[in-house]
C-alpha cells in the first residue's frame, strides 16, 4: 500500500485480495486488482494527490460495478446486449437500434 494510507484502506486491500484469491485469482493478479480497486476509492474520496478522470467522474464506485468494464466479459449467457450492439455499430447493421439480443447475435452470424 502507498505510504500514508489508513487503516481502513488497509483492510480494505486485505479483503478484496483474499476475496480474488479465493476464487481462483494468482496471487499477484489478486494484489494489482486489490491495489486499483483501493487506489481508485483512494481518488474517488480526495485522499490521493492524484487521480484519473475516470475515477473522479465515474458514477459508480468499483464495487458497486463489480467488474462491468473487465475485458471482454462474457457470462454464461454469452456476450451482453449491449456488447452485441457494440459490435453491431462496428459491422455498421442496418436497424440495430430496433433489435433484440437475438436478433442482434443473429446479424452478427453467431
């Protein structure tokens, strides 16, 4: 943890590295996703010197997004609707706008 940091940034590091460990993450990937997320918080409440435009201006903290914008998420249930859209946008599809997520992955050959 960057000297200066309290107590409470310091359990908050510990949880959330034990909590990635816990499911499966190395050890190392589980400190640098432990140290963004606290950093971020760090920023988001002034206790940093600096801080990003993402984290000042995000609406959600980390937590609360839980991982939303990690890579390429996809669930069980494949890609989002919205990640699908994306790629539509791209592939230029006519009448997106007014499609499912069916209809979505359909135009895009999946």
């Amino acid at each position: 943890m960057p000297q200066g940091s309290s107590r409470k940034r310091e359990r908050q590091y510990e949880h959330i590295k034990e909590g990635a460990q816990k499911r499966g993450t190395s050890t190392g990937r589980a400190k640098e996703i432990a140290a963004r997320t606290v950093n971020k918080e760090r920023a988001r409440s002034g206790e940093s010197k600096t801080a990003s435009r993402t984290s000042t201006r995000d609406r959600k903290s980390a937590p609360q997004r839980g991982g939303e914008r990690s890579g390429n998420r996809m669930g069980p249930q494949g890609p989002t609707k919205d990640q699908l859209y994306a790629e539509a946008r791209k592939k230029n599809i006519d009448g997106r706008s007014s499609m499912n997520k069916g209809e979505l992955a359909k135009a895009l050959g999946r």
